[in-house]
C-alpha cells in the first residue's frame, strides 16, 4: 500500500476516525494499532506477515527473559539467540543470492567450477527496517538502556507501527514504547501541521522525485552513451534531488501520519546538501539510520573509545560497509559504502592533521563554501554507484561524464528549472520554512482544506500514470 494511493489515504481516514474513538482506553488502543498496522501489512502477503510476527514474538520474549537472567553469560545466550535469528533471517532473504553468487563467481576464477545456484526467496518489503528496529530494543535491553515491556500488544505495535513499517524512520524503543502507555491528544494545531506534512511529502515524491526520474534521470542511466556529459551532470544532480526528495518526502508523510495519532517521530532529514563535510552529511542524511549504525555497529566494533587511530578507522570502514550492504546485495552498494568509509576516514585524517600542524583557518566563510562544494560533489560521486543497477551501468556513466562533451537538445527546460527550483528550496532560510509552517496552522480549517484540495488536484494532473514506489522501500 503506498503512501501516495487513494488506497492509503482511505486506509489513514478510516484508522483516524476509529483510533480517536477508542484513544482514551489505553489497552484497546494499543490493541488496535497492532491489528491496523498487521492489516496494513498484509497487502505484501502471508509469508512476509509471519516474519513480521515471528521476529516480533522472538524478540519480545528474549528481551522478557533478560531481567530473569541470573548470569550475564545467560543475558548474552538471549541476546545471540535473538541476532541470529534476525540477522539469520535478513541474510536468506535479501542476501543469500548474493553471497552464493559471489562465492560461485570466486572460485571460478580460480579454476573451480561450480553450478551456479539460486534461492527463489523474494525478501519481504520493508524487512531491512522492522529488523533494525527490533534489533535495536534487544540489543538496549541487553545493554540495560531500556526496560523491557510486558505488555506483548505493545510491542507488536511498536515494531509494525505502520507509517514506519515500510520505509522507517527506525524507531528507538524510548521514542515510541512511552507514547504508546501515554494520555495522548490532537489538537488542531496539531493536525494542520501534520496535514501539512503530508502534502508537503506529497509534492516532493509527485512532483519533484517521479518527474525527474520519468524525464531525467532513469532515461540517462540506461542509456548513459546517447547523451552529453553536460546532460548526464545535470541528471546526477537530478538523482540526488530525487532521492532526497523520495525519501525526505516519504519520512515527512509517515511523520505527518504519526502526527494524526498523536505520535511524535524524529526528523529524519535536516538539509543534507548543505553539510561542509562528511561526518555532518550523515549526521543530516538518514538520520535513524545513521545514528542506528553508530550506535550498534561502529561502537560494537571500537568499543565506547577507540583505543588507537587505526581502529578508528578501522571502525568507520566496516560500518558504511555495513550500510551500504544494508542498502542492498549488490557490488555498487559495496563499493558506495566503501567509499563513504574512506571519505568519513580521510576527513578525520584531514582534522587530526590541521591540529597538528596547528594550521590556521583563515575565513571561515569561504572555508565553508569550499567545504559544501566539495562535499556535495563527493555524494553526487557516490550517488552514481547508489543508482546505478551494477557497476558496469555505473562506469558508463563515469565514462560519458569525463568525455566533456557538450549539448542540451535532450534537456527539457521543465527538468532544468525543477532541478534548480529543488536545490534552491533545499537552500532557503529555515525561518523561511517555519513561518510558512505557522502561518498554514493558523489558517481557518476551511482555507486549509481548501489548499490541501487544490494541492491534491494539482498533483492529480502532474502525476504519472504509473505508480512509482518510493525508492527506499526494495530496501
């Protein structure tokens, strides 16, 4: 069920309705959540349902029986039972085929010759999400950061909770599990700026993400050589609009659909292209899923303080690694975490050098500029590798780009202006953004639905005749 159907918005009206009528008894709610958001998911069929419910249930009950533990090695047999399970499930069904594939391909090239083989698994949508999150409430329970709940309904909510099911934000148990036992309300400015969210969300997957991919973006990856390295540069900058666009504009609908239920959820985005290096990039970028690999993947490799440079390094590696395999079971995935690692490493590298040097920073303003330029420039590299559909699509593209040659005949004037009008809107002031945000929530509710209607029409005419998924949720 996708957030930009008819089907959805029916779906939230009717969820709406019925969870204000039952809000205020606390167990029939949480109940009810946990039937919708089952609902919700069934659309992708009973096989995925039953892992959605087995992780869920193994994972409740492993963090149950913690407290219970009277030794840390039987905390630590709970905690290994738990991960295998999860990450055991998360590797037959996003990676199996790629693990055996690579290995096939491996010893063939040293004369071994084996039958290729392949698992005729489909991985359930979503399933790199609702792991993550329910990897995480073990992983706190077990580090003792989290009490964990009794209360099963509860937690089946917490992991399902729809408008994060498919495509994050990946939720903490602190950021949830208390909103789910707490008194909640919608007042009406609450639910301006929800609504508002959601259109925004809206124009930024239909009208900005879709057509750029339509008329830009997936015409010059396919066929990279029938176009100029100018109309290829300006279809890279196109695909980093886009993919911020699809997955800023679906984190701001499930934010806004929370919102409608009283829940609270992170931000997710805060103007990535606007970070002077690396380390800000992903502290902007994906922020759930970032702070999730630092958490539980950079700190499980180094520990609490890297003990030397090395390891730090070490550590920052193997956790893009790990997000970029997260991403996908592809070499082009690989190697874009990879990159993302050597970057993160030769930024620190970088730091630790000027302190040494004591080397002094002249003007901070054009340091800065310097610094956006550079990074931007790095991510829309690494983009190129994101996109691409294996690494042969990706160097064709690198190759078109570093022929210099020049010519627009295949640029549309309306691709030209949205990519410029995107990054322009991404640029604007945030106190820009805010007054827009309070001045829509002091609206009557009457001119409210009037624009939102407006605003439905208009996407109505721009949209494709094809849905278009959002990209983040194959993954």
């Amino acid at each position: 069920m996708l957030f930009t159907s008819g089907t959805y918005f029916v779906f939230l009206i009717a969820v709406f309705f019925a969870y204000w009528v039952i809000a205020d008894r606390g167990r029939w709610r949480i109940t009810f959540l946990a039937v919708v958001s089952y609902l919700f998911y069934a659309q992708a069929g009973v096989k995925p349902l039953l892992l959605l419910f087995a992780v869920s249930t193994i994972d409740f009950t492993t963090a149950r029986l913690m407290p219970d533990c009277v030794s840390q090695r039987r905390r630590r047999l709970m905690l290994s039972l738990s991960l295998l399970i999860d990450l055991g499930a998360l590797c037959v069904f996003k990676y199996a085929n790629f693990f055996l594939e690579s290995a096939t391909q491996s010893l063939s090239r040293l004369g071994i010759a084996l039958p290729t083989l392949h698992v005729r698994l489909l991985a359930p949508i979503g399933i790199s999400f609702f792991i993550f999150q329910s990897v995480a409430y073990v992983i706190d329970v077990y580090r003792r950061d989290v009490e964990p709940t009794e209360n099963y309904p509860e937690y089946l909510s917490f992991v399902a909770f729809f408008p994060t099911l498919i495509a994050g934000p990946i939720l903490r148990a602190r950021q949830l599990l208390p909103q789910l036992r707490g008194h909640l309300t919608l007042e009406a400015e609450t639910g301006g700026q929800a609504l508002l969210l959601i259109a925004v969300g809206l124009i930024k997957k239909i009208a900005i993400a879709d057509y750029l991919s339509a008329n830009l973006v997936d015409r010059v990856f396919d066929f990279p050589e029938r176009f100029s390295s100018v109309e290829v540069l300006v279809a890279v900058y196109g695909y980093a609009l886009q993919i911020y666009a699809d997955f800023s504009g679906y984190s701001d609908i499930a934010i806004g659909s929370a919102l409608l239920l009283g829940f609270r959820l992170p931000e997710n985005f805060n103007a990535p292209y606007r970070s002077r290096d690396l380390p800000e990039f992903w502290r902007r970028w994906h922020i759930s899923l970032s702070t999730w690999l630092r958490d539980y993947v950079f700190f499980s490799v180094v520990g609490p303080r890297a003990r030397n440079t090395l390891m730090l390094y070490g550590g920052l590696v193997v956790t893009m690694l790990v997000g970029g395999l997260w991403h996908g079971p592809t070499w082009a995935f690989v190697l874009w975490g990879l990159l993302h690692g050597l970057g993160l490493v030769a930024v620190r590298a970088w730091a630790a050098l000027r302190k040494r040097l004591a080397f002094p920073r002249r003007n901070h303003r054009w340091s800065d500029v310097l610094g956006v330029l550079l990074t931007f420039h790095f991510i829309c590299l690494t983009w190129i590798f994101f996109r691409a559909e294996n690494l042969g699509q990706a160097v064709g593209v690198l190759r078109q780009l570093s022929s210099f040659t020049a010519g627009t005949a295949n640029l549309a004037w309306p691709v030209a202006l949205i990519v410029a009008l995107g990054f322009a809107a991404h640029w604007l002031p945030d106190g820009v953004w805010d007054s827009l945000r309070q001045g829509f929530k002091q609206l009557p509710a009457p001119v409210q639905a009037v624009l939102l209607f407006g605003l439905g029409l208009g996407l109505y005419f721009v949209a494709s005749t094809d849905v278009v998924p959002f990209i983040y949720t194959r993954f």
